[in-house]
C-alpha cells in the first residue's frame, strides 16, 4: 500500500517529528525486551517472523533466524518488502492446501498471519481491488537454480485459480466456464515445463526459459484468463547436454510413455539409443506423458495436432543419429557412419522432407558471391555437417516451443474486453557462475542485473526519496547501485553487447583474442570489467551484483549471429508435414530485402535486450513485490540447511541492504483516508490538531516501534502514544 505524502505541509511539523526521533525516551519499547530475547534467548529465534526485527541485521544474525525457523519447519520469513521463502526439498501438504489458501483470502488483515506466499499472493489481489496506482500487481520471484522459484509461481496460480472460483460461486458467471478457465490456465503449468524444463545437475525440474505469466481478472476481480511471455528457451539442450544432465523432459516423455500403436507411428522402437537422449534410465518423476498429453487436450491441442508434435520429435531423436565421417576425398561430401542411412531415411519420412535433399543441404553449403549473387557449391568438413544438423534441430525445436506459447495463450487468454487488470507472476533463471560461462550466462546474469535494477529503483530509491519528500529526516542508507555493470552489458555507445553486434554486422573473420583486445579498448573505463591475467584463454570478467563471473569468448560472436544457413530453412518450407509449413512459412520477399537485412542483423541478445526492455517496461507500470527463494543445500536434500551455502545467497540478493532500509524505515504505511477513517476516535481526544498532523506523527511513532503491526490491537497503544505526542507539540503557530 503506498502511504499518501504529506508533502506540503510546513516543515515545522517535520521539525517536531524529528525531534521526536531523537528523543526515544518517550516511547516503552517492547521491542527492545524481543531484542534482548533474540541475543540472550536462541530457543526464540525462530519466533522472529520479520527480519527487520533481528538486531543487529547482518547475515550472520539474519542466517541463525532463517536456520533456527528452518529447523522449526517455517519455511517463509518477511525481510520488510520481502519475502523469503527457504526450499524444505519435501512436500508439506497442509502448507499449500486448498483450506491454508481461504484462510489467507478470508482473513480481515492477511498480514497478521504467518508469513507465507499467500500473504503476498492475496495482497496483490486486494491492491487490484482498491485501485491504488498502480493498479496491476507483480510478483517477482527470483532464487538461483533449485531454490522453488517455479513451484512457488505453481502455488501461487493454484492460489488465484481457488479463490477465483470461490469468487466465481458467487458471481454471474457460470461454474463450468470458471472451472475451464481455471483449469486450462493451470494446465499451461505441465505442458510448458515438459517443453521447457530438463533435468540438470542443480534441479530435476529445471526451467530453461524465463517465464511471465499475466493472470487476467475481470471488474469483479473473477480470473478470466492468462497470457504467458517466455523468454529466452536454452534449445542448445536439444543437441547438446553436459555430463550427467538430460534433454528436454518431452523427449523422454514420448519414448518411455509411447503405446505400441504410437511406437509403430512415430518410429520409436523400445530400445534405440538416441545420441540426444542421455541418462535415459534414469526414472523422474516428470516422465509423466499421460499427464502433457491430457494437458494438451485442455488446452485446445486435439490428438491429430499432439501425434504432428511428436512425430516432429521423434524425427529430431533420429535426426540426432546421424553421424558423419570424415570423406576421402576432400572436395567431395563427407560419408555417413554405418548405420545413419536408416536414421536419415526414418528422420526424413517423420519431418516430411525428401532424403536426398536433407542429406544434400547437410553436407553441401551454398554461397552466394559476387554482384551477381552467383551461387557456388561447396561440401562441408565433418564438424561442419554434425553443425548444420544440429542447427536444423535446434531451429524446429524453438519454433516448436514458440508455436505452443502461443496456441497456449489463444487458449487461455481472455478477449481484450474480458479483462481489466492483471497480476504478473515472474519465474526466471538466477544468477548463473559455471567453471565456463558463455553467452548464455552472460544473457542469464544480464536479465538478473536488470531485475536487481528495478528492485533497487523500486523500492530502496523509492522509499528513501518518499521520506525525503515527507520531509523527515533520515540519513541515506548506501545501496550497491549496478547502472554501471548494466551499462557495460548493454549501454551506448560501447558495450559488450553493442561490440559483439558490431562483429556480426560487420562479419569480420577475427579471433577470440581480436575480440578482447577490443572489447578491453572500448570498455576500459568501467570499473566492472576485468580479466585474469594468469589466463591464456580468452576471455572477461564482469563484476555484477551478486559476484564476479569470467565469461569465455571463445564461440561467442558465433553464438550471438545463431547462424541458420537459408537452405535449411527452405528444406523445412518444403516439407510435406504441415505443421512444419506452419512453423515455417514461405515469406514474400520485399524489394529491396537483401540490403536492409545486411544494415540490422538480429541477434541473440538484441532480441534478448527487446524482449526484456518490454518485460521492464510492463514490470514498471506495476506494484511490485518480490519473493527470493534460498536453496538451503546444493544436493536438494530435505530439511538439511548449509550456512555456508545460504549465506552466499544471502549476499548475492542484498538482503541485508534490503532489511535495513525496512527495518529503519516506516513499517506501516496506511494511506491518509482509511488512516482518518480507523483513527478517527483520536481526532476526538484532540479537536484542535489538524488530521494530517495526527497521521504524521502517529506515522513517525510506528516508525519507533518496529515490530508493531497495523493490527487493532497496537490500536490502544497507538492511542496512548499519540496523546503523548499531542501533549507534546510544541503550540501551533500558524496554520
Ligand atoms: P530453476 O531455476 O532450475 O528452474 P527453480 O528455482 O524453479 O529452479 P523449482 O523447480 O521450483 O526450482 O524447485 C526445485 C525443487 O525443489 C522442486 O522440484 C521441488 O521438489 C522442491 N521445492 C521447491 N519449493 C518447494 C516447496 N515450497 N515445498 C516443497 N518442495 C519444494
Ligand atoms: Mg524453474
């Protein structure tokens, strides 16, 4: 809720009330006795359901309350504006019931029970309905890989789904239609993590992609419908996956769940080895093909459209089979390993597309010279054909992907007149730091910049010019500003990103150590860039917010052009399968094509930096609120917390920056009129002082004793502490 300014009134009033924070004496501190309790008293920690109330706020002070509810099975604790929500790794039923979420949405002030998502959750859905500016809601989860940032997104939809049809019940609309909505609109949540998520060293149930979901609610506040953003899907997976970690889960949902008839269908015999299927024996719980196929349905994608799907994918498990050896003869195509001709003979029949001409465009590249633009034939080495392959499959799979996000929001996404606000859930990758990180990272750890940004802005910034502009004093708490990393990633007129796009217009043949010296030319004056000088390979580090990481540049200016050589593409609009000629079609080409397509080539990360100045751009026309996940241990065991391993989470989030601007700042920010109409008895006790003045100093009161509740119960010593302040105040001068 944001607190009205009282900006406009004489500073003498101002003046009173910092004097009065100077002089606490006037105020009996229960507070101080918790203190007290906190240090001498460990039994109690676990008792501190708000951060701001540990003394003094470090990260270890903060780590032994977290450790100490942990133990206790309490799994969220405030730190002021935030919330954090420690992963227990078990399921604990009761915790996310459907009885826990009425209680949360019944209950006259939310926030006087135990911190919990719902807490939040219900808040955003009250802030709709009082229509403070902004209107719309975003919550922003966040949290390194494994720390529950999807399972809370999952809750939260669940909780929106049941208090919409709770509202639903008493509302027009029928009970079938809400059911269906509700119900498609959580049916996204399956078949986008089979899609999208795979198992990896640090999570089972990894998302590979970012996510936005908008959930639509109608004047009446009844959900309407949703609309779903990705971001960024990682389809290297298909091709490549690091040791110990697996494809897709669709992959291995459609050869382990296939029925006979669909093995006979899509080629997929019992036991082949797929080169793309690593750890396939391995059993996870997100084998589950029933559930993506019943999902599916619901969501509009009849049984001929879900067999197209995966016959599409089990051609690129085929596809993968195709191995190439070295040719004899240099000027003629490479061979084909033993057994790749069945591979390529089934592959081809799954994706439509003639034999002859996959393995021709496989093998053979086309250039285009001269101002002519006579075309010249040239056979690929072997290393160049696996890469045309694998291009080929990564290509189907994202527009794939891409073609499901969107069949999904025509599904659930309701009409533009059946929805007036909406309430943002954010799930995207953390903050990632491997032995090797690339441009993937590198995007990765740019979106989490932009997002420490915009909480930085949002609430520190904001909060602390609020008080400015009130006109109370308050001594600026320095926060870790990062406009100078998000400047070296993307700003003007040199950064990393504006270079690695200068390369791929210019499309230059320079080396991984070109590139550095040019890059530490052109960027030398940022303080956030660095580079190790005992290494030999190529490479930068970047300082960011939440620690330093060493980017490798080898493959990186190839990585961004996420070349797709144009005779693949065309294999793919000649394909008889018609879904492939919907995900690819033939486009009309204009004019003068060719020369505007040289002056801006789109690459990754300026498709990147689009989409996510759009996802800014919405996250900044909202109220924000924000949920930081922690991974207590790196081995996702149950009920076991690592200090050491939260602790660095801990730091790379700034809470204790976070807490102590809240734990300084104002806990109770009630806007003037509902703070008149609830406090209206003590403008009785004293007529002659204006509303405004009883709102400030009972304001600047609150701010003394943290730890107190907007709750009616500190209503009786609000009461008494103001006719103190009253009593107090030195005599009006003039109005
Ligand atoms: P990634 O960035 O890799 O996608 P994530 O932050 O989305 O990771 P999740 O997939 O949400 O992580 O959580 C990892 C696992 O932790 C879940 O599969 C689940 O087993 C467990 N988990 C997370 N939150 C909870 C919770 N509140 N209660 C019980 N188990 C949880
Ligand atoms: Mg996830």
């Amino acid at each position: 809720m944001k607190a009205v300014s009282v900006s406009g009134r004489p500073s003498r009033l101002a003046q009173q009330i910092n004097g009065l924070k100077e002089n606490p004496s006037c105020l009996n501190e229960p507070y101080e006795e918790k203190l007290k309790a906190f240090l001498s008293d460990e039994d109690k920690l676990h008792l501190f359901d708000d951060l701001t109330k540990v003394n003094p706020v470090t990260t270890t002070t903060v780590l032994k309350c977290l450790q100490a509810r942990y133990a206790t099975e309490v799994f969220y604790t405030n730190a002021g504006c935030t919330l954090v929500a420690v992963n227990p790794f078990q399921p604990i039923f009761y915790l996310y019931s459907p009885e826990l979420m009425r209680e949360y949405h019944m209950a006259p002030r939310p926030r006087e029970l135990k911190p919990h998502i719902f807490t939040e959750a219900e808040q955003a859905y009250r802030n709709v309905q009082s229509q403070i500016e902004p209107v719309n809601q975003s919550i922003i989860v966040s949290g390194e890989s494994g720390a529950g940032k999807t399972w809370t997104s999952r809750c939260l939809m669940k909780f929106y789904a049941t208090i919409a049809a709770a509202a639903a019940s008493s509302s027009q609309m029928d009970n079938d239609t809400v059911e269906r909505i509700e119900r498609r609109v959580l049916d996204s949540n399956p078949v986008m993590e089979a899609f999208g998520n795979a198992c990896t060293l640090r999570n089972n149930n990894s998302s590979r992609f970012g996510k936005y979901i908008q959930l639509q609610l109608d004047g009446t506040q009844l959900l309407t419908g949703a609309s779903v953003q990705t971001y960024l899907l990682e389809k290297t997976r298909v091709t490549h996956q690091a040791p110990c970690e697996r494809n897709f889960h669709i992959f291995y949902q459609i050869t382990k769940g296939a029925s006979k008839d669909e093995r006979q269908e899509w080629n997929l015999p019992e036991r082949t080895d797929f080169f793309w299927l690593p750890n396939y024996e391995r059993n996870l719980e997100e084998d589950c093909f029933e559930i993506t196929k019943d999902a599916m349905l619901h969501l509009g994608i009849e049984n001929a459209t879900q067999n197209n799907v995966f016959k599409i994918l089990s051609g690129l498990l085929h596809m993968g089979n195709i191995q190439f050896s070295d040719s004899v003869d240099e000027s003629q195509p490479c061979d084909l390993q033993d057994n790749a001709k069945d591979f390529i003979k089934t592959a081809t029949s799954l994706l439509g597309v003639s034999e002859e001409e996959l393995l021709e465009k496989l093998r053979i590249r086309t250039i285009m010279a001269g101002k002519q633009q006579q075309v010249f034939k040239k056979p690929c080495s072997r290393a160049e054909c696996g890469m045309r392959r694998d291009c080929l499959a990564k290509v189907i799979y994202a527009r794939l992907f891409d073609w499901l996000v969107t069949v999904i929001n025509r599904s659930i996404c309701a009409d533009s007149s059946g929805w007036t606000n909406f309430i943002g859930l954010l799930d995207v990758y953390g903050f990632e730091s491997f032995p090797v990180n690339n441009l993937e990272q590198l995007c990765i750890n740019y979106a989490n910049e932009k997002l420490q940004q915009h909480f930085v802005a949002h609430y520190l910034k904001a909060q602390q010019e609020e008080y400015a502009a009130e006109g109370l004093a308050w001594s600026f708490i320095s926060y870790q500003d990062n406009q100078s990393c998000v400047d070296l990633i993307e700003g003007s007129p040199a950064s990393i990103f504006s270079l690695l796009n200068e390369e791929c217009r210019l499309n230059r043949s320079s080396n991984a150590s070109q590139f550095q010296a040019r890059l530490e030319k052109a960027l030398s004056s940022n303080p956030c860039i660095s580079r190790d000088k005992f290494s030999k390979t190529p490479h930068f580090i970047v300082s960011h917010y939440a620690g330093r990481v060493s980017y490798q540049i080898e493959e990186m200016v190839e990585k961004n052009k996420d070349p797709i050589p144009a005779e693949l593409i065309q294999l793919l609009q000649d394909s008889k399968d018609c879904l492939l000629q919907q995900l690819f079609p033939v486009e009309k080409e204009q004019p003068d094509n060719k020369s505007s397509n040289r002056a801006s080539v789109v690459t990754v990360v300026s498709k990147f930096k689009g989409s996510l100045d759009r996802l800014m751009h919405i996250l900044n026309s909202t109220t924000p609120c924000y949920i930081r996940c922690i991974k207590p241990n790196m081995d996702c065991q149950a009920m076991t917390f690592k200090k050491e391993e939260v602790l660095s989470q801990l730091e790379a989030c700034g809470i204790v920056e976070t807490i102590n601007i809240s734990a300084a700042g104002f806990p109770i920010r009630i806007p003037f009129q509902n703070f008149i109409e609830r406090y209206q008895l003590l403008r009785k006790l004293h007529p002659s002082r204006s509303e405004q003045e009883l709102y400030i100093n009972t304001y600047t009161f609150t701010k003394k004793k943290k730890g107190l509740g907007d709750t009616e119960d500190n209503a009786d010593t609000l009461r008494c502490v103001v006719q103190e302040l009253l009593q107090n105040l030195v005599p009006e001068q003039s109005a």
